[in-house]
C-alpha cells in the first residue's frame, strides 16, 4: 500500500440509495452516539438471555474492542484476527433487523504493528470505533490509518497518520470525531498529534503536534460556546485543551490532576467539561469551556481524587455514575465532584473497560465476562439485573449501540441484538 493518501473514484449512486443511507434520528453514528452523549430515550429489555429478548446473533470474523455503530437499516462492526503466520482487520456490516451479514470487507494489513503482547492482548488491533454521517462509514486502524468506506465496503481513501508508537506500545485505542467537513483523529499513539482529514478526500486539513499528548486514548468532542463559537476538546495526561476546529489552533488549556495514560474522554455538558483518567496518578476535573491561555486559575469549577481509569462516565440528573477497573460503581455529583456513593458490585480481575450508557432512565454497564449490569440513577447503587449470555465466554469490552429500541452489543465472538420479542 501507498502510505501517502489515495482516492479512488467512486460509482454514482443511485438515488433511492442515496435516500436509504440518509443519517436519520435513529443512527447511532459514533462512540457512545449522536455528539457523545450517551444517552437514548429508546425503550430496550432490562433482561435477556440467550432464550429471551435475544432477537439475533452474528458470529463475526475476528475480535474487538470497538463498539457498533447504526446507520439507516445496518449495523456496522470492526474487527482483527492474529496469529503467528497472519494479521487482518475486517469491517462487517449487518442488517440490524435480522442480523443477516451483508458484507465483511478486509483492509489490506502490509505495515508493521506493536506486538501482540502485553496490554494489546487485553483490547486487540480494533479498538477504534467507527464513526458515520449516513452516507460513508470512517473507520480508524491505528498504523494501518483512517479508511472512508461507502455504505456498501468499497473504500474511498485511507490516509496514515503515522506510524509511531509510545513508550508502553499499548496500540491505539481513540475513536474518531466527525464535525462538519473533517475527520478528527487522535493519533497520540501513531504521531503525538491531533489530526484533521477533509471527509472527502482524506487529505489533511491540519496537524496540532504535542508531546505531552502520549498515552492519551479519549475521543476528542465538540463543544459549542453560547457565542455560537466551537471547540474541539481533548484531554491528556495533566491538561486538557480546546482548539479551534477551522485550523487546529490550541484556544486555552487547563491543568488536570491526571497523569500518565488518560482513556476516557471528555463529557460535553452545554460549556461545561468534565474529564476524567490518570493512572496511576488518578482524577477528575470540571472546567467552564472558552478563553484563551491557561485557564487553570478562571476556569476550573472543581477538581476530585475520584476518577474512572478506562470508562467514559455517563451524566443524569446532576450527577456522574461509571463502574471502574476494579469492579466498584461510583457515583459523584456534577456540580462539585464530590462521591454520593462507592460500592463494590462483585466483579473481579480487570471487569469492566466499557463506558456505560443511559438508556430510557437506567444505566447499561457491560462487563468483561460478568454480563451487561442494568441499574438505576440515584442516590445509592439499585441494581435491576445482570444479563449474561450463555455461550460465550469471549470478553465483552465495547459499549452499547442503541437503535429504534434495540441494544447492539459485541463481543470477541458475536455480534448480538436485543429487544423485545
């Protein structure tokens, strides 16, 4: 492969086409939805198993930790496979009604990748999840770059965007941000730097390059001023910044009490942030959006000890909820960080790297191996059930894709469908 961009000429869609992949109020385009938001007032079964509300199941071609996404009537999943003698990635798109494959398209893999070993083994070489704005499909591979997709596989262009590798050799594990015309890329891991693609053509808009961006794995997010003005925010370990999206620029920072790797990704509540992450050094922190410079001192509302180390938390009603790396659910209050609760919910050994979703008022936690755990906003942990599907003992590390009231889910074996039957 060429590691300079390539475009390849597309064949004309036909109308009727074109009206199917129209991005529509039920898509889930991205990580964790519509702008990040976690969020669905979609009503989905609170219990299932492999004998009830389980509507369909797909084996897939490979594993991963990247979360489905819904586009129109498909549904649409990355994946890897590795072994001693071979080293593929894969795309696979299901109708998200019957769960029937319509296409599995395998990238070209012909550029060396961080050795399976260490913390790669817990997450895999498809990590990223894709993001859509209804009529391409934007998939991020690490080393191997970001590919445009139509919405039947054939690819329009891959662009690298480098092809480093941190002192960890983690691998990649950020998902790509679409606003307006650009893709946004984190390429901390590959490049030390934030990468804007035009969605057309793959060709880079801008480049803001930083150091201090390694070990940083969160989704970069917009955030839109009162003055109309946007930002794109992003954390990384001890500060999280906000640039300007027409050119990249950085707009102001603030320090956090981060450090070290940072995986979640900043939580968009109207101008008000909220980010989390650090390990070992661990923490969370509030700060108004806009301004210019360091805004440590004007900025920050709060800052907290309390932190999740790998989930994205989901806000409700003033308030934080996730379920960490170490098996405890957690609550804080959004408006001065401080914990409502902390409990242990018996999970054990690395349990949870999903970020949780609220879904018609309850919260959906996925669990590694311990099932998906449903359980209430408020003032203590309520927990409503724990939904384990037999058969498959595969880790579970992506978060929930909600459509017209079904929950998508996947593991490193399936891809599973649930709703009422």
């Amino acid at each position: 492969m060429n590691k300079k961009t390539f475009l390849l000429i597309a064949l004309p869609m036909t109308f009727v086409l074109w009206i199917s992949n129209s991005a529509s109020a039920q898509d889930w385009p991205g990580f964790l939805g519509e702008n990040g938001a976690a969020r669905s007032a979609d009503k989905v079964p609170t219990t299932w198993n492999e004998n009830e509300n389980l509507l369909w199941k797909l084996e897939l071609p490979g594993s991963g930790s990247s979360s489905p996404v819904v586009v129109g009537d498909r549904v649409f999943v990355t994946c890897f496979n590795e072994s001693k003698k071979s080293f593929s990635r894969f795309v696979v798109c299901a109708d998200k009604k019957t769960g029937q494959q319509l296409w599995s398209k395998e990238v070209p893999v012909d550029y060396l990748e961080d050795s399976y070993r260490g913390y790669i083994q817990e997450h895999g070489y498809a990590s990223n999840t894709p993001v859509s704005d209804g009529e391409m499909l934007y998939v991020f591979f690490g080393k191997g770059g970001v590919y445009a997709l139509d919405l039947e596989g054939n690819i329009k262009w891959n662009t690298i965007v480098g092809e480093q590798s941190s002192n960890r050799q983690w691998g990649s594990g950020a998902s790509l941000l679409l606003h307006k015309n650009i893709v946004v890329v984190n390429a901390s891991d590959e490049a030390r730097a934030i990468i804007a693609l035009d969605k057309s053509t793959g060709k880079e808009v801008w480049r803001s390059d930083s150091g201090a961006i390694d070990l940083a794995y969160g989704t970069p997010r917009v955030v839109e001023l009162s003055d109309g003005t946007k930002e794109i925010v992003f954390s990384s370990a001890a500060k999280i910044w906000a640039m300007d999206p027409a050119n990249g620029k950085m707009k102001w920072s603030a320090k956090t009490p981060t450090a070290g790797t940072v995986s979640p990704s900043v939580i968009v509540d109207g101008e008000t942030l909220y980010s989390f992450g650090g390990y070992r050094s661990v923490g969370s922190i509030s700060v108004k959006a806009g301004g210019t410079g360091d805004v440590s001192d004007s900025n920050v509302n709060w800052v907290s000890r309390t932190s999740s180390y790998v989930a994205t938390p989901v806000l409700h009603d003033g308030k934080l909820y996730w379920i960490d790396d170490h098996g405890l659910a957690y609550s804080s209050n959004a408006a001065d960080g401080e914990t409502v609760y902390r409990q242990r919910v018996g999970l054990t050994g690395r349990p949870v790297y999903a970020s949780p979703v609220l879904i018609d008022g309850k919260i959906y936690a996925v669990t590694r191996r311990a099932g998906t755990i449903v359980y209430q906003p408020g003032a203590e942990y309520v927990e409503i059930a724990r939904n384990k599907i037999a058969g498959d003992e595969t880790d579970f590390n992506a978060s929930p894709a909600v459509s017209e009231n079904r929950l998508y889910l996947r593991s490193n074996k399936a891809l599973y469908c649930v709703g009422e039957k």
